[in-house]
C-alpha cells in the first residue's frame, strides 16, 4: 500500500511506520501547494479535496519519487527511546503544574510574600 504525505516528520507517518504493508512517500509541502493550485481551481483546502490530490500527485510521479527508507534497529531504537523521553518530559511538566496549584491553593499567603 503506498501513501503520500506532505511531510517527512510527523505522528502519523511514526504510526505507518509501525506496518510494513505501507510504503510512505513523503512530499514537499510547497510542491503539493503548488500542484493543488494547479488543479483545484477555486483555490480552497480541504481533507477531502488534498486526500484526492496527494493521490493523483503519488500516481502521477510514483516513477520519479522516493519512499521512506526502512529503519535500521538502531534507528527504530532510538525513535522508540526518543518517544519514551517525549514522554517522560510531559509527565515532569504536568506534575511541575500540579505542584504549582497545590502551592498557590495551600500556601497562597507565602507565594503573595
């Protein structure tokens, strides 16, 4: 199954990545631009319109794009243990925020000093 995304970076293309069915084809976002402004002619954005435009635009230059390569183990690590950090920093932040409140609502003179 091939699928064209106008990016090399995202979630989404981390969650494909998960199935080797899915070959991923990722595109300049300033070439489908150009390409949707060559084709739709009333100018607008939408899901539906860009889903059907990625597709002709995979159709028609398949021959000349580039997939997304498969990553070695040791890359397929690393995004795995990056993810985890990911993670883990958002956890800190929040407990950081809770922390805060419980400050201002329990010592909220102290914080006014």
């Amino acid at each position: 199954m091939e699928v064209c995304i106008e990016s090399s970076r995202s979630a989404l293309i981390n969650a494909l990545r998960e199935y080797p069915i899915v070959e991923i084809f990722p595109v300049n976002p300033a070439a489908m631009s150009h390409f949707r402004k060559s084709q739709a002619h009333g100018g607008g954005k939408s899901d539906p319109v860009d889903a059907r435009l990625n597709l002709v635009f995979l159709k028609q230059n398949v021959a000349i794009m580039t997939s997304l390569l498969e990553d070695s183990p040791e890359t397929t690590e690393l995004r795995k243990l990056t993810s985890q950090r990911r993670d883990l920093v958002e956890q800190r932040v929040d407990l950081a925020n809770r922390i805060g409140t419980l400050w201002k609502e329990y010592f909220s003179a102290i914080l006014e000093l």
